[in-house]
C-alpha cells in the first residue's frame, strides 16, 4: 500500500472513530455536569446523586459509543448489537471502556450485517421478525461473553502499559512531547480516539488517586487553536483574515476545534505552531500543577472552567496553560504568516482538503445533486446534516442562517446527523459525498450538495430559490450584473431612449412555436439597427443550447457569445404574448429579444429582472393597452 493510501486510510479511520464520539458529546456533558456539582470536591457536594457519576463513565457512555458505531454500520440493528457487545467489554474490564466500545461496536454492526445479508431472500413469510430478533440477541450474546473474556482483558492490559508509559513521561518531564503526536492527529480527526478512548480512561484512574488529572486537557486545550486564529486576525488575507474572528468564537466557546483546521491546512507549517503552542500549554500545567477531575467535553473554555478543581491555585493552573499556548501558537502562526506568501481566497482550498481528508469526495462544482423537482412549498426549516451533526454542518447552519436571516425570511436553519434526520425534512443541505445517504435517509426532502459547508454558492443560490421561486434565474442574472456592474470603464453606456423604442413594442402577438416568436424578435432587432442580420440565426442557436425561459412568463433570448460581433448597438424589444407561446413546456407572455454591446446586455438583463421579479409588474405588461405602459413599467432601463 502506498504512503498516499496509507494516509487517507488513517485519515478515514480517525473520521469514522469521531462519528462514534460526536453525537454523544451531550451526554459527556451530562457526566461533567454531574460530576462537577455533586462529587465531594464539586461546586455543590451531594453524597446521594454522586452515585451517579461512576455508573455514568462505566456504563453509559461505553455503551453509548458501543451503540453508535454499530449504528453506523448497520443502523438499528447493527446498534442493538453493537450495545450488547459492548457489555462485554465494560464486565471484562476495571476501567471505563471508552476504547473497547469504539472497538467493538463497530465489530458487531458488521457481524450483524454480514448475516443478515447471507439469510437475505432466503426466511420463510411469516418468521421474519423471530429470525431477525433470535439472531441479534445471540449474536449480540456471543459476541458479549467474547468480548468479556478477550477483548476487555487485551484493552485493560494495553490501557495499563499506557498508564505507565504516561507516568514515566511525567516522571521524567517528557509529557509536553506528547503534543507532536496529539496536536497533528486532530486534523486527522484522530482525536476523539484519543483524547475520550485512551486520555480520558487513564485520567479517571488518575482522579481516583490525585482528584485530578492533567491528562484531561493534553487534547482538549483551545489555546494552540485560537492561536492560530488570532495570527490570522491581524495577520491574515481576503477569507481566511475576514472569517477567523467567526470561527475563533466557535472554536475557544463552542469547544468545535474542527473549525480551526482549514487554516492549518493553507499553511501546513502551522502544525509547528499548534505543537509548539501545546506543549508550552502541557509543560505550564504540568509546571503549576494544573488538570481536571474530568473530561472537558468539548474543549471550551467554558467547560474547562466547569471541571476545574474548586481552589484558585487550580484555576490560575489551568488558565495559564491556555493562555500560554494561545500565545506561543500565535506568535509563532505569526511569524509564518508575516514571512510566507498568502493567497486572497485559499481558505476555500483549504476547506475542500478537509473534506477529502474526512474520506469524502472534492468537487469542483457546486450543484444540486441528482434529479431535484421544484422546492417545496412553505419552508420553514433548513438542514445541515453531516457524520456526526456537530462539526461541519454546524458551521455551514451558522453561515446560512445569517443569510436567512438577512433576506428577511422566518426560516429556522438547524444542523444534525444523517442518522438523525426527521422523516418531514423539508430542504437538506450535505457535502457532495454524504448526499446518497442522507436521499436515502429523507427521500421526499429537497436535497442540495456543497463541496464545503464554510464557502458554498449554494446558499446564494439556495436562498434566491426561497425568495424568487419561478425566477431564480432572474435573480441571477441581477446578481451577476452587480457583481460585474455596467459601467465599467471603457464601456459603451447606451442612451435610455435608445435602448427601447415605442416602434419596438409589439402587442397583442401569436406565435406558433418559440423559434418564431424569437425569429421575430431577431427581426425586428436587426430591422431597428441593433444587430446584423446573422445574430438571428445565433439568437435561436443559444435557446436551442439552454432554455431562454426565465420564469414568471418571461423568455428572454439573446445571441451566443459568439455572436457579440454581430451587435452594432445595445437595445432590446418586447413581445407582449396575452395566451403565451411553448418554451420547453413553459408558457412565456412576455419575450425580450436583447442585444448588448460592450458589456451593456448586463445593464438590460439586470433591468428586467429587477422589473419580472415582481408578478404585479408582470401582469401589468401582459395586459398594457399601449406601447408605452410597458416602458413605463420597466423603467427604459
């Protein structure tokens, strides 16, 4: 296997071990709330809801994990199985089982898999539902008493090894070392594995002997990532400087340390920032004594300070092992930027090689996936779904719900996991690769798929879709004219008298077909000294390439690219159709035959988008007596 091959498998394997975690970060929380009100050091010490703690970090959340990573192999079944299995271990074992479930859950999801696919097609009617709950139930149980006499025992001895590794490196001051290994293994979504499924393990024993551990913040420390962020506040360009105090917000009070990671990415020698910036956090803490009784999950400020032991040689302990590492890391993210040459918009590269670096797919395009029909009616709720529902898509949530929020629309943007989307999804937003799962999830939704959920034009075009929904195209095109403007310098800027006469105005039209109604409005260009005559023919050619029909009644056909020689001047007609003539099964009424020149067609365009986005306007022109109620109308833009 090559080094390459090597490396996305690992990469793919950290990402399937943080799904396991992810969606069962609240019930850490829960653990760490209880823990941090009730034990007999806690913020409020209570004997008799303490009893809850042990049961919670032995048993609950092994199981939990146990659960998921079956689910995500062979959903329910595979989750059910993956639960008793995952029994096994926490009986095998006298430390929490963290590891051992991120193990074997997944193992029995695909057991469970494997054998429902050997007996598919082959139970009789009738006995589906006792083979389908005999076999999990001894699967599950073989499986158990296998994982109680082997897999519990192997996870207990390797966690031992590691305690003592871990005791010799703090014995001989080497501790800090660990941050080369654990600060490069989040960007490859490592992590979880690490922190929850061999840290958190070694760190409860700890709190049993010591009342806290330092163990808890080698991964979970925000310091070295908002760092990273900060260098790029003051330092950065284009995106990446304009999106970081966002994404630092998230990062240090959200506890998301994804987020951080498309920033390293533009500048791989940042990882010598964040491994300088971790270990200088572990040696402070190591120096001051600093650790938590339990597991910062996740690794916000805020629940750090949550689970830090109630005296102030404690807090300063802590607080100062983050600060430290926030500052070294952006002094040196600093430097490297100051030094290296930067790109304006790299941030969207960067973001793109996270997701393949989570096993999924880069595209280039950003297109709706698949087949899609028109959006349904009355949206009210958006969707970002990913893996684990708590990583990406909630930053893409957050960037589309400032959007929504701008345009003014009542629509509430809320993200989750593939596995949990309700059947009534309405719209569901994923990543290009996760979009068959989640159609297969949701089948009746509107799915729309993004190469990255930091920088999409999808939610652009997405939220035109919601607020122009038969004429998005319009809405486009008025974009796209704002975004190139028309008076740019060195351009032709036509007259508004010129570019629509009352001459060519025509009321009351019937066309047979849609190649007459735009020969005609080619003729009648070409007769008023707009266009020579071959641009008719071009003007035909670029409907018969895509569709000229715009929504709302209107088509608007125009000349090819090529055909820009042809123009000798900008101006436009327009074709009042009362019973309106076929375009590719769309009634159109109103039909502007354009001609721009040196840029202008954009000025025109925008114009009569702006004027057809609103139906009143076009019911107004469909039914003008008269030539000049319609410029009037449309303004003479």
């Amino acid at each position: 296997m090559s080094q390459s091959n090597v490396k996305v498998a690992v990469q793919k394997f950290g990402n399937f071990l943080s799904s396991m975690v992810m969606p069962n970060i609240s019930a850490f929380i829960a653990w760490g709330l209880i823990t941090a009100l009730f034990i007999p050091t806690g913020f409020v010490p209570n004997e008799s809801l303490a009893k809850m703690v042990s049961p919670m970090v032995t048993y609950l959340l092994p199981i939990l994990i146990g659960y998921t990573g079956g689910k995500l192999v062979h959903e329910q079944r595979g989750a059910v199985v993956g639960a008793i299995a995952t029994m096994g271990v926490i009986a095998g074992a006298d430390i929490p089982m963290f590891l051992g479930a991120m193990v074997i859950g997944p193992l029995g999801g695909w057991v469970i898999k494997k054998f429902d696919q050997m007996i598919e097609g082959k139970v009789r009617a009738g006995f589906e539902m006792l083979v389908n709950n005999f076999s999990a139930g001894i699967l599950g149980a073989i499986l158990a008493i296998l994982a109680f006499l082997g897999v519990g025992p192997v996870i207990d001895a390797f966690t031992g090894w590691l305690v003592a590794g871990v005791d010799w490196l703090v014995g001989t001051g080497l501790l800090p070392l660990t941050s080369i290994l654990i600060e490069p293994a989040k960007v490859l979504f490592l992590n979880n594995a690490i922190n929850h499924g061999v840290l958190s393990p070694i760190g409860v024993e700890q709190v049993k002997e010591t009342g806290q551990s330092v163990l808890f913040l080698l991964e979970a420390n925000p310091g070295p990532g908002i760092g990273v962020l900060l260098a790029y506040m003051f330092f950065g360009k284009g995106t990446a400087k304009k999106s970081a105090p966002g994404a630092g917000i998230i990062h240090f009070f959200g506890g998301i340390h994804e987020i951080y990671f498309p920033y390293i990415l533009m500048r791989p020698m940042l990882f010598v920032a964040v491994i300088l910036g971790g270990m200088s956090g572990v040696f402070t803490l190591v120096l001051l004594g600093g650790g938590l009784f339990a597991p910062s999950s996740p690794g916000s400020i805020i629940a750090i300070t949550a689970v830090t032991p109630h005296h102030a040689s404690a807090y300063i302990a802590n607080f100062a092992g983050v600060l430290v590492a926030a500052a070294v890391s952006f002094i040196a993210s600093s430097f490297i930027l100051k030094t290296g040459k930067q790109g304006e918009e790299d941030i969207e590269e960067a973001a793109k090689k996270m997701q393949e670096m989570k096993g999924k797919k880069s595209s280039v395009s950003n297109v709706f996936a698949g087949e899609q029909g028109a959006l349904p009616d009355n949206v009210t709720k958006i969707i970002f779904a990913c893996d684990a529902g708590m990583g990406s898509s909630a930053m893409g949530a957050s960037l589309l719900r400032k959007k929504v929020k701008e345009a003014g629309m009542d629509i509430s943007v809320t993200n989750t996991a593939i596995s949990s989307l309700p059947a009534d999804a309405q719209i569901v937003i994923t990543q290009e690769e996760l979009t068959p799962r989640a159609k297969n999830k949701v089948p009746n939704a509107y799915h729309v798929s993004v190469d990255n959920f930091l920088s999409s034009p999808e939610y652009d075009k997405l939220i035109s879709e919601l607020k122009f929904p038969a004429n998005s195209e319009l809405q486009e095109i008025v974009d796209d004219a704002e975004e190139h403007g028309t008076d740019n310098e060195g351009q032709e800027t036509a007259h508004d008298d010129d570019l629509l006469r009352p001459e060519n105005v025509f009321l009351n039209q019937q066309f047979a077909n849609k190649e007459e109604a735009i020969r005609f409005a080619g003729r009648v260009l070409a007769d008023a000294g707009y266009v020579n005559e071959s641009y008719i023919d071009a003007m035909v050619e670029r409907d018969n390439m895509t569709s000229t029909y715009m929504g709302n009644d209107v088509a608007i056909p125009h000349g090819t690219e090529a055909a820009k020689k042809d123009v000798i001047k900008s101006g436009f007609t327009v074709l009042q159709v009362p019973d309106g003539v076929d375009f590719d099964g769309q009634k159109a009424r109103l039909i502007f035959g354009i001609a721009g020149k040196d840029g202008t067609h954009l000025e025109i365009l925008s114009g009569i988008a702006v004027t057809c986005s609103d139906m009143d306007n076009i019911e107004k022109m469909a039914q003008a007596k008269t030539a000049q109620e319609i410029i009037d109308i449309i303004g003479k833009k």
